[in-house]
C-alpha cells in the first residue's frame, strides 16, 4: 500500500489502528517507514465498533500460520522468530469510510494474514462518490 498512496489524491487520509501498547507504536513504524498516522485503542472499542473479534486457535494457528513460519525459517533462520506479545487471536480488518462517515468498504479477516488486495481498497476509494 505505501508505494501506492500518492495514488489515493489529497483529500484520503490512510490510517493504522492497533491495540499494541503505545511504547511500541514508533519502532513499529520506524521498522516498516510509515508515513501515515498510527492510532492506538488499547481498549480495543474500535475493533468492537467494527464487529472484529477473536479467532480460534485452529483458524490463527492453522497450517497458513505454520507454512508461514516454516518459510521464516528456511529463508532467515531462528533469528528473525519472536514470541507473540500481543493478542493473536485479534482478528483484524480494512474499512474505507467515506468523507460523510458512512462505511464505503469492509473486510473482516478470518487470521492474521487474510487481507485484501491492494487493488481492492484502491478501488474502494476510487468508488466514493466525490
């Protein structure tokens, strides 16, 4: 998504919302070059608000999880594994909202790496009626 956001024109504004603790929100966007807002809801109200809940052990811990580690492994070794400090079992998801408030796009994901293209949420923004 960041190499396409000078796509998006001036009047979107792209934004990351996450439950982490807030101490660690500046690494997290220092390690990934984020040039957007990061918005921090430890309560975790918006998640709620957007219908996002928890996933099963089995649905986040599946086989994708465990091929996804298994390639870490093989192409960067136990170095780059860490233990999960957060909650991975928060499901999570993508909105666009259009400039009346009104959800324009939705997708709820079913584990941490069910996302929607790129393409998807350009479009979606495309969509809304200027």
């Amino acid at each position: 998504m960041r190499d396409r956001l000078e796509e998006l024109g001036d009047n979107t504004t792209v934004a990351l919302i996450t439950f982490t603790d807030p101490t660690n929100v500046i690494g997290y966007s220092d390690q990934h070059d984020l040039t957007f807002p990061i918005l921090v809801d430890p309560s975790r109200a918006a998640y709620r608000s957007f219908g996002l809940g928890r996933g099963s052990v089995a649905s986040v811990w599946g086989w994708r999880a465990a091929r996804r580690y298994y390639e870490l492994y093989r192409t960067e070794g136990l170095a780059s594994w860490r233990r999960p400090t957060e909650d991975s079992l928060q499901l999570g998801g993508d909105f666009v909202i259009g400039p009346n408030g009104s959800l324009v796009y939705g997708f709820w994901g079913d584990g941490p790496d069910d996302r929607p293209s790129v393409d998807d949420l350009v479009d979606a923004l495309h969509r809304i009626p200027s």
